[in-house]
C-alpha cells in the first residue's frame, strides 16, 4: 500500500531551499510512504516522530540500498521516540523516495511512525 504525500500539513518550498513539514498519517503495518521530485534534489533531513508508536523500517533512496530506521528516546516514559537522519544523498529527477514501516532484516519489529519533516535542496547544474 502506498501512502502519499498528500496529508501532510503546510507545506513550504522554494527553488533554492525546500522543505515538507507537518505530520502524514501513521505508516505502519509494513506501508510504504513515496515521494518523487521533477528535479535532482540533494536529500538533506528526513525526521520522523513515532509518538506511541515505535522506530523500525527502512529508508531507500532510488534504486539504493535500503537503510535501516533508527530512533532515540532520551525518556523512555515520554513515548516520544524520534529519528533524525541527514545528509542521505542525491535523488535524481524522476527516481523514489521510499519510507517503509516493513521490517529491513526480518527480526526487528515493524515501524509505526508519522513522517515530520523532509529538508531537501535542488541541484543546480552548471551553465
């Protein structure tokens, strides 16, 4: 099943800078969530809140290698579990931006997770 962009709440983008924020709905029970972008864009921040929920999943940028899903939780009572990750890398135009809750490895749990903001940059090519 693929989630879509679609519900998340104010969205901010320019030619030089652009970023998503906001909460999409909760991506779990092995759902992918899917971007895909007109442009080379550098990948700066994904983050992700998992709230109640928990960290798990994998993040795939093209035709990449997945790469795990991790969270911290200074306060394990707070349930307010987060994962930051920067600097992934260069999407070319056309190729996916895949977030799955399904298990990378097949025994860690499945993620449950609310996509929070996603910072990326346009490459600009020389003239």
């Amino acid at each position: 099943m693929i989630v879509l962009l679609a519900p998340l709440h104010g969205l901010h983008k320019g030619w030089v800078f652009g970023a998503v924020s906001g909460h999409s709905e909760r991506v779990d029970g092995g759902k992918t969530l899917s971007m895909q972008w007109n442009r080379y864009i550098v990948l700066n921040q994904v983050a992700l809140l998992a709230g109640p929920g928990q960290c798990g999943g994998s993040v795939r940028l093209g035709r990449k290698f997945p790469l795990a899903i991790d969270c911290l939780d200074a306060d394990l009572d707070a349930k307010d579990q987060q994962g930051i990750m920067g600097d992934l890398g260069v999407l070319r135009a056309g190729e996916i931006l895949q977030l799955s809750s399904e298990r990378l490895h097949g025994v860690e749990p499945e993620g449950s997770w609310m996509l929070q903001r996603v910072v990326f940059s346009p490459v600009v090519h020389g003239k």
